[in-house]
C-alpha cells in the first residue's frame, strides 16, 4: 500500500508504444515518458495533456531513429537510399502502384469504418452486454412473413420486477408521435417516447442537467434533448418551462438529454414519464395483460453471469400466471446489443442493418485489396528481371538471401505506406459523401480512436507483406489473370444487381400508384367529417378521385388463417391476409375484377358479410365456382362476391400470398383492434403544385391542430426497395474501383513488356513488320488473359448472383447476354489500357531501339 | 581522444551542471533551458547511450517516483575522461575564440 491516490497515467496504447520503441531494463525511459505526462497533467489538465504528450511522443520517435540510424543502422539507410532511387528511378511504376494501393486501401478503410459502426449500435451503455428486450411470437398470426412482434403487455413490467429476482431492473419504453403546441402552431416530434424511471438505471444516456433518479418520477414530467431545447427554447433555459403535447395536456421539462447517439436501435428526443399514460390513457388499460393495442417495448437489466436461457425458461410460467390458462402469446428475450445486425421481427421501432450487408461489405473490401495486392505482386515480378543486375551485385558484395528479402519487403513497405497516407487523405476526403450515400454519420477521428490507426497499419503491413513476399521469394512466371477475374465477376454482380432493379421497377405491381397522394388522419374531428372532407375534395377539378376510411394496398399486412367451404373440419386452414377497403377501392386502385361484382351500396348485406378474394384465395380453396361460396377470416363469416386479379401488397422479395377483402364498417371491430387513418388522393398531372396548396388549405380547415404530412403513393413504394438500390449503386461504386485497379495494373505490365522487347520490336520493324502487326503482337497476350480469367470468373459470378436472386420471390435470370457484355468490357477494357503502350512501342523508330552506344 | 560532437558536448555540460540530478527528463530540459531550442526525450537517450559507451559518462539505476508510475530512473554522471575532455574542449574553444568579440566580427562583415 504504497499510494492510494492514483497519478494520471498516459493511454495504454502509449505506453504500450513506448515499451516498444524505446526497449531498455527496468523501463527507466518508460518512466522517463510518464513522468513529462504527470507534469503535462498537473499544469494542462487531462485532456491537453493526452494531446500534447501525443504530439511529444510523435516527435521524439524519428529523433530516437535517426540518432539510433547513425550506429547501427547503415544497411537499413542504404535499404531506403536504394527503395526511394527506384521510387523516382522508375516514375510511372511507382505512381501506378501507389494509386492502385491507395485506392484499394481507401476502400478497406471506408468499409472498415462502415462496418465498425455498425457494430457499435448500443454497445457505449456502461451494462449493454446484460440488457435485453423482451419479444413475443404470436403463433399463427403472421405479419409481413413473420410470427414474432416487438410488443409485450403493460403489465409485464411488474411482474419482471416482482417475480424474478435475477432481473435487477425493467422499464418500458414506447413511442407516442407528439404533437407539440408552441407558439400556437402545431409541431410533429417523432421521437417522444415515455419511460419508466428504471429506464436510466438500465440505459447509460448521460444527462447534461436534471437529476436521473427523479427526472421521470412524476407524471407529465419530461427530460428533452438539446436539440429540442434548441428548437423551442433557443438559448433560454428550458427547466422548469411547460410543453404542451395534443394540445391536452402540459407537461414540465424536468432536465435536458444529450441528444440520442445515431449508432442506438431507437432515437429519441423526448423521454417522458410513463405514469403520465395512467392519465391520458387509464391505468387500467395499461397494467394489463391482455390487448396489444399499443408497443410496449420492455427493456431488463439482468444479473451479470446470469443465463438468459433460463430466465426464459421460466416465462410460459409467468404467462399463465398472469394472462390466464390459454395466453396466446410467448414471451422471448433478445440481447441489446443483438438489436441492430439480427433482428427481424415485426413493429421494429427504425429501420434496423443487416447482417448480410456487413458480410457483403467485407467481402468487396477483401476482393478490392486482392486486387491492389495482386497488381504489385505482377508489376515487381515483371520488374524483377530487370533488377537481376543489381541482385547479382549485391551477392558479390556479400548480402546473402535474407538481405535480399528484407529489401524487397522492405520496398513493398514504403510502397504501402506510403498508399496508407494518401489514402487515409482520401477518406477525409470522401467520408462526408460516403456517410451520406449510406445514411450514416460516421466519423474518422485518430485521436479518439488510435486503435483504428493500429488496425489500419496492421492491414498496411500485411498488405505489404504479402505483396512484397512473392517476388521477394518466387520470382515466377506474371500471374494477371487472377486480377481479371475478380474484374469479370464484380462486372456480373452489378450488371445482375441492376437488372434485378429494373425487373422490379418495371413488373406490374398490380394496382395504380402514379399520381397518389397518400396520408395520414389523426384528427377526431376530421375523422367524424370524412364523407363532407371527401365531396369537398372532390369539387376541385384536378382531384380526380378521393379515397378514405380503408387500407391502401401497401398498408395490407396482417393475416390470419381462413376457413372455406369444403374445408374439413380440424383441417387447418391457410394464412390469409385480411383488407378492409372503401368501396371505391378497386376502382381507384385500377385492380382489375375477373369474376363476381365489386362491393355496392345497392347491396345491404356487403358491409356485413361480403368477401372479395384474391385469385391466389381462390387456388387454394379449390373451387371451381366461388362466387357464392362461404368464407372466414378473424372471425367475420360471410359469403365470396367477386374475384380480384393477384396484386403485390408486399415487396417482391415476397410471394403473392392469398387476401380477403371486406369493406370496412364502424360497427365491426376490425383487425388488431387498430384505427385505419389513411387517406389516398388521385390528381391530374396538371399543376401539381396547386393541388397541394389546395388540398393542404382543406386539409388546414378540418384539421388545424395537426400539420398535414403527405407522400407519393410511387415513392412509398420504391422506399420498400431502397436497400436493393443502395446495393446496386455501392456496387456499381466499388466495381469501377476495381476495374481502375485492374486496369492500372495492365498498363503497367503493358508498358513492361513493351519495354523488354523494344529490341526485338525494332527488329522486326526493320525486317519489315507492320505497326498493325506489331500491335497485334503485344495485345495477343492480354486477350488470352481475359479469355482465360472468364473461365474462372463466370462460373463464380454466375453461383453468387443465382444465390442473391433467391432471396426474390419474383425475380429476373441472369442471361448469356449479361455475361457477353461482361466479357466484351473485360477485354474492351484490357485493350484500351494495353493500346497506349503498344500503339507507343509499334510506332517508335526502330533506330533509337537498336543504337548502342 | 578526439573531438566532440556539438551535440555530446551540449550533454555533457547538461549532465555536469545537473550534477546528482541528470536524467532524461532533467537533460532535456536543461537543453532546451540552455540552448533555447526544443528538446524531446527521444533526441537525448542515443547520444547519453553513445557517451556511456565512450566511458565519459557512467550511470546508476536511482529512485522512483509516483510520478513516473514506479519506475526508476537512469541517473548519469560526468567519469574523469568525461572531465578530461570537456576541459580539452573548453581550452580549444577559448584558443579558437580568442580575442574574438561579437562586435569585431559584425565590423568585418563586407557590406
């Protein structure tokens, strides 16, 4: 017990560093370096200090080299005296290395980070590996392909709380879309959500005032961001002021958040208390086990060390305890930090990543770097020759193998890191757009972040010791083929990723969507007025048809099973999606009917009990004639009156899988006990603009208290395939990269073999030989190339896209032409970097070939 | 015994002036306080290592501080050659200097 009080210490990297560099017994330099540190730290302050003992350090390692260079180290001086001559020597050589390495490197380094922030999401609270989410799977309630539901009753909480002592803490978490009043003008905050006071025990969100243990005790208290505090409050000090949310209720803003971390699987900028729920919503309905009418999310702080498997092996238990013999429901847990990368369930809270996309990622990465790797591996075999001379030299000398590999790996080095700069300049350059393109906000900071420096130098070398060590040890034959093939393919995958695209943005999705305009109603008073909203709309001549009170056929996503007649009875029926429609629903969709009649006000009973089924429905049940025939879904019977041709409601990734339709009826408690507030509206191209302006002016009239949001039905739509686009186009990035690369590396290898054989070039001219001829003669190698590399690359191409198509239910083939166009851009490619040295080689005058002097 | 170096000589009047307290840090700061140019720690450690080695300096392990997270420190100190050729560096200096004043030397200047 020498010291209790502990001395700031320099980073462990540093020290780390320093051990390294500066090796003696007993680590006195070590000791040397902490103490300027812990005077730096006494006079400065933590943070100066960290970074002024950097800048100390970095300049007193090339101090440390070049006194140390001055004893031992006249070989290593000679080493890079002779890389750096070859360097300027051979100018062409080195530009075309450096920039394919740099190049490939910066697209390591742009991956690299992209995929590290996609493994940050939720890993900075201090407990993340010991927080879960609770999940529940409703067997055979479908949605969207999926049983499982980011959703659990109100009243799970408690009981956690209660009845499990291996859960330290458990908080809900929901989100409400607000709408705040300030100024007398409404405002849409997405990200209000309400939580329980545990929810900061749990979640490491720092706040910058307000105190955590109370801040969202009391109801109609809440904590906001300084974003928010920003927005309404300026530079005053919004403590103590009074929000208004729904025009209904006030709530105190108790503290301010800093704003929510990007790389989180929910964003906030609101945190209220939960009990202020018990008010608007009745605790009742809240403590409850029963009714899913809302998303509660429950969030559980487990004990460390404590299996989660066995936690969940108690939960049918609680189930039964709670929601009664026959609960539906199954209660799953799911780690935190699992969100982000593998979760696909339903009721998401965003939009979450994809695992496969970091797999694929990697992969293109990895491909690129082969391929810079590749290149320099050809470029120094094809120059080694020439360097036997000086090879021979340094043997006679005295430098046996061991040297002669050191220089070579040792030129390779300075070859990549010298790539790493300028490619790590690249990147500062890039990474604004490249964040942006992806829609993440990554960031590239050495200070913070010095094991990424590490990495990114540990890659460098490895990149330099692999393409150093192969002319280095082999010295064999030019191996350009395996660079093309990795060409060819990356061609294929995004000529195929593009077609793909194409399918599907020209596939007849079935129903119309130009020309719509979509919404979303959630005033009471509006939603009481809609038929009076509807004829009103209706009056303006560039509103073609109105459509409301009913799902849009992107919003159709529930199903359930259906039963039919014929079925036997214990037979189980077939998942069926279920659609509550206006009448006017196929008419203003454009969805053709095969068979029966549409629903009618002429008929009574079609509120009731009219079923209108899609073909698919039909197939299944077997009928020959289904008009007529009985029919349930969600326990509505009724009777089939018409057929509808098949339409996509769901992306093309999916099957089209059987649908009820039946009109929509304030009596009938419709789906999942929620409120149907879309409203679709059909213009004219003409003056777009102006039919907004008027639209938004009735929408204002009936609905002053909400701010009039709307989007375009075809846009809704594409928005379902962005990823694929987003594919397509980072694809089609990363292909050019490569085909770059490549193509530096064959202008290189051109310009080496046309140099080699100038003497025999001019020969043949003085012989008599052709510049056509002589053309042909250089280029003839580059084609066989790329005609040998397409029996690797099409094959590989050709299984890789095959086993992406898959994932579409609805897809297009990959096509001979695909891989002829392909073939033809390889070798168009191949030759235009050839032709400049070949074209130079073939016109030269033979005499400055052959004099010798 | 030949010449110094400027910069050995430089250290070696560091470590003569800090006497009982001449090690990397003090060195360094003593340089830097003397020559008015910026001294890091990684610019004294080859010379001290070089000088040792010649035997005009010779160094002992001293005591640690908090502050330098336990380690102790590497205390260096003059020997007599380390004298000896200071003393000859002095006295050639001075016979190189001799008689020489900063403002003789500004008068010679050819303007």
């Amino acid at each position: 017990m020498i010291n209790k009080i502990k001395e700031p210490q320099p980073s462990r990297f540093s020290k780390w560093l320093i051990k390294r560099i500066f090796k003696d017994e007993g680590e006195v330099k070590l000791g040397d370096f902490m103490e300027i540190y812990s005077t730096l730290a006494e006079e400065k302050g933590r943070l100066q200090a960290r970074l002024r003992f950097w800048w100390y350090l970095i300049r007193s390692i090339p101090e440390y080299f070049r006194g140390s260079l001055c004893i031992g180290g006249t070989m290593f001086k000679n080493y890079l005296k002779i890389a750096l001559r070859n360097i300027k020597r051979h100018k062409g050589y080195s530009i075309i290395n450096i920039a394919g390495l740099s190049v490939g490197l910066m697209c390591c380094i742009l991956i690299l980070l992209y995929v590290k922030y996609e493994f940050s999401y939720d890993r900075y609270h201090e407990n993340a590996d010991n927080i879960y989410r609770v999940v529940m799977k409703f067997p055979g309630i479908v949605y969207m392909g999926s049983d499982m539901y980011n959703a659990s009753p109100g009243g799970l909480k408690a009981a956690l709380m209660e009845d499990f002592p291996e859960v330290i803490y458990a908080t809900r978490a929901t989100r409400r879309r607000a709408y705040i009043y300030y100024k007398n003008n409404p405002f849409e905050e997405r990200g209000m959500f309400f939580v329980d006071p545990e929810f900061f025990k749990i979640f490491s969100f720092p706040l910058i005032s307000g105190d955590p243990e109370t801040a969202v005790k009391e109801p109609f208290s809440m904590l906001i961001t300084q974003k928010i505090a920003k927005k309404y409050f300026g530079n005053e000090d919004p403590v103590g002021k009074i929000i208004n949310v729904g025009r209904k209720y006030d709530y105190m803003v108790t503290g301010i958040l800093e704003n929510c971390p990007e790389n989180s699987h929910f964003t906030f900028d609101i945190l209220a208390s939960f009990n202020s729920l018990y008010t608007t919503d009745g605790k009742e309905n809240i403590e409850t086990w029963s009714g899913f009418n809302d998303l509660w999310n429950t969030y559980l702080l487990l004990q460390e060390n404590f299996n989660p498997d066995d936690l969940e092996s108690k939960f049918p238990a609680m189930a039964k305890k709670y929601g009664g013999e026959d609960y539906e429901g199954e209660f799953h847990l799911r780690p935190l930090t699992s969100i982000h990368l593998h979760s696909d369930i339903n009721f998401e809270i965003e939009a979450n990543g994809n695992i496969l996309y970091i797999y694929l990622f990697s992969a293109i990465a990895f491909f690129i770097m082969m391929i810079a790797c590749l290149n320099y591996m050809n470029l120094a075999t094809a120059r080694a020759a020439t360097r036997f001379k000086e090879i021979g030299i340094r043997k006679v000398v005295g430098a046996d193998r061991r040297h002669i590999i050191r220089q070579f790996l040792g030129e390779s080095m300075i070859f990549t890191i010298t790539g790493l700069f300028i490619s790590i300049i690249f990147v500062e350059l890039l990474l604004p757009s490249f964040g942006s393109f992806i829609d993440k906000n990554l960031e590239f900071n050495f200070c913070s972040d010095y094991l990424l420096l590490l990495y990114l130098i540990c890659v460098a070398l490895i990149v330099g010791l692999i393409s150093g060590s192969y002319p280095a040890l082999f010295m064999s034959a030019l191996k350009p083929v395996n660079v093309i093939v990795i060409s060819i393919v990356m061609i294929v995958c995004t000529l195929t990723v593009y077609n793909q695209l194409d399918f599907i943005k020209n596939s007849k999705l079935g129903f119309k969507k130009d020309h719509i305009i979509t919404g979303s109603i959630f005033d009471s008073n509006l939603r009481n007025n809609l038929e009076l909203f509807k004829t009103e709309l209706s009056r303006y001549p560039q509103i073609l048809d109105v459509y409301v009170n009913g799902d849009l056929p992107v919003t159709i996503s529930a199903s359930n099973y259906a039963r039919w007649e014929g079925l036997a009875e214990g037979e189980e029926g077939h998942l069926t999606y279920g659609a509550e429609v206006n009448y006017n629903f196929l008419d203003f969709f454009e969805i053709e009917l095969i068979e029966g009649r549409n629903f009618s006000k002429e008929f009574t009973t079609d509120t009731s009990q009219a079923f209108i089924l899609n073909e698919t429905a039909v197939k299944i049940t077997g009928w020959n004639e289904p008009i007529g025939k009985k029919y349930s879904l969600w326990g509505r019977e009724g009777l089939v009156i018409g057929v509808i041709k098949d339409f996509h409601n769901t992306s093309l990734h999916l099957k089209v899988e059987p649908m009820a339709l039946w009109l929509t009826s304030p009596n009938i408690p419709n789906i999942l006990n929620r409120t149907i507030n879309d409203f679709a509206i059909k213009i004219s191209s003409d003056d777009i603009p102006g039919t907004l302006a008027f639209i938004e002016d009735k929408f204002k009239e009936y609905s002053p208290d909400y701010p009039f949001n709307y989007s375009f039905l075809d846009e809704r739509v594409d928005r379902i395939y962005r990823s694929e686009q987003r594919l397509g186009q980072i694809f089609s990035y990363f292909t050019f990269i490569a085909i770059f690369i490549s193509c530096l590396g064959l202008f290189g290898l051109a310009s080496f073999t046309a140099e080699q054989r100038t003497k025999e070039i001019g020969i043949r001219k003085v012989l008599g030989a052709s510049v056509s001829g002589i053309i042909m003669l250089l280029s003839r190698n580059f084609v066989k190339w790329v005609l040998a590399a397409n029996v690797l690359a099409i094959p590989i191409a050709y299984i890789a896209m095959n086993r992406w198509l898959q994932n579409f239910a609805y897809r297009t083939h990959i096509g001979i032409w695909t891989f002829v166009i392909s073939v033809a851009m390889a070798l168009m490619i191949a030759l235009i970097s050839v032709s400049y040295q070949s074209v130079k080689a073939a016109t030269a005058n033979p005499v400055d070939s052959l004099r010798y002097e | 015994m030949g010449m110094l170096s400027r910069t050995d000589e430089m250290i070696l009047l560091a470590v003569w002036r800090l006497e009982d307290n001449a090690y990397g840090v003090t060195i360094a700061e003593m340089l830097t306080r003397t020559t008015g140019k910026k001294w890091v720690l990684g610019a004294v450690y080859v010379p001290l290592e070089r000088l040792e080695k010649k035997k005009y300096l010779s160094s002992s392990l001293g005591k640690s501080t908090r502050k330098r997270g336990g380690r102790s420190k590497r205390l260096y100190k003059l020997t007599k050659d380390g004298l000896d050729v200071l003393i000859k560096t002095k006295s050639r200096e001075q016979s190189i200097w001799a008689n020489i004043t900063i403002s003789s030397l500004e008068k010679g200047y050819d303007k």
